[in-house]
C-alpha cells in the first residue's frame, strides 16, 4: 500500500463501520437523531448556571426559586425581604410603625410563617411555592425591618439579636437536615405527597 492509496475501511470496536466507510442516508439521519435527543437530552438534566450565587443563592434546579430579572435568577425570598425590611426600617425611623412595647409580639410572631415555611421546604414537607414564598417573605421583612431599626439604634439590643439568632438557627438546622436528607447532589428535595 503506498500513501497515495485510500485508506482501508476500517471497523469500530463496537462493530459499527468505522471513518471512510460509507453509511446509508436513513443510518446518518438515525445517528444523527439519536446524538441530538442524548445532547438533548444531557442539558435537561444538568441545567447550567447562568447566574451567580451572589443573587440567585439556588442551584440551577431550583431556579423556580428565583425571580428573573433581566438576564438573572434572583433570590426571590431576598428579592422581597430586602426591599421591605428597608422600608420598614426607614418608617420606623420616621416613627410610622407600632408603638415599641409591641416590639417582642410583632418582632417574634411576624417572622413564624417565614421560618416554618423554609424550614418544611427545606426538608421537603412541603413543595415549593412561589406565592407563598412571596407573603411569608414580606411578613418576616416587616419584622426584620423594625428590627433593623433596633439594631442601628442599639448595637447590642437583645430583642434583634435573640430573634434572629433563633430565626436563623431553625432555619439553619432544617437547611442542614434536608441536605442530609437528599443526599450530597445539589438537586431539590422530592416533598412526600
């Protein structure tokens, strides 16, 4: 055989015909098929990220978590809690909110929903749900947001300090839990029906 001579077919390991060898149009088009539905079929299963865990704090599986804005996924809980828990602060600071003995009612009782809410979700109790992220996000923003106002007027003030050690904590413990529950993936928690 010199160079100039076409090279031999040649066979795959797997019997299938190698480089060089001729295939029919319906064998191409099935292969071709079949390598577009398994690449197809590969994205769906790994979703990419496209948006920093500085804003949207969820993997790309849980980005029905998140709220689009523009190009992002944003943290929807923050994108809510955030905003009002400013407000709220800023009220307090014009003394528009209730009067500070309510403080250990509001700034305890406020903050349950959100709390029990993440926490179940975390462990999977209970399946996600955008409006009801959406409410119990604003309630525990106006209690944080008097209790931001709290804290910029006393550091040390053991009323904010308590309630979100203890906020915290919960949520913290349930995070971890559910994480222990589903395994180390980064997919979500499959609720019990």
């Amino acid at each position: 055989m010199t160079p100039l001579d076409p090279p031999e077919p040649a066979e795959a390991p797997d019997g299938a015909p190698g480089p060089g060898v001729a295939v029919s149009p319906d064998e191409l088009d099935r292969r071709i098929a079949e390598a577009l539905r398994a690449q197809r079929l590969a994205a769906e299963a790994e979703p990419v990220a496209d948006t920093s865990m500085f804003l949207s704090h969820h993997w790309p599986s849980q980005y029905d978590r998140c709220a689009q804005v523009g190009r992002f996924h944003v943290c929807r809980r923050c994108l809510v809690l955030y905003p009002v828990a400013v407000f709220v602060c800023l009220l307090a600071a014009l003394r528009l909110t209730w009067p500070d003995r309510l403080d250990p009612w509001f700034l305890w009782l406020l903050p349950i929903a959100g709390v029990v809410e993440f926490s179940l979700d975390a462990l999977g109790v209970i399946r996600h749900n955008a409006t009801r992220q959406v409410v119990v996000s604003a309630l525990l923003a106006v209690a944080y947001g008097k209790l931001l106002w709290r804290y910029a007027n006393h550091p040390a003030d053991s009323l904010a300090w308590t309630v979100v050690v203890v906020d915290t904590g919960i949520c913290l413990v349930a995070a971890l839990i559910g994480r222990v529950l589903r395994g180390t993936g980064n997919g979500t928690v499959t609720p019990r029906e």
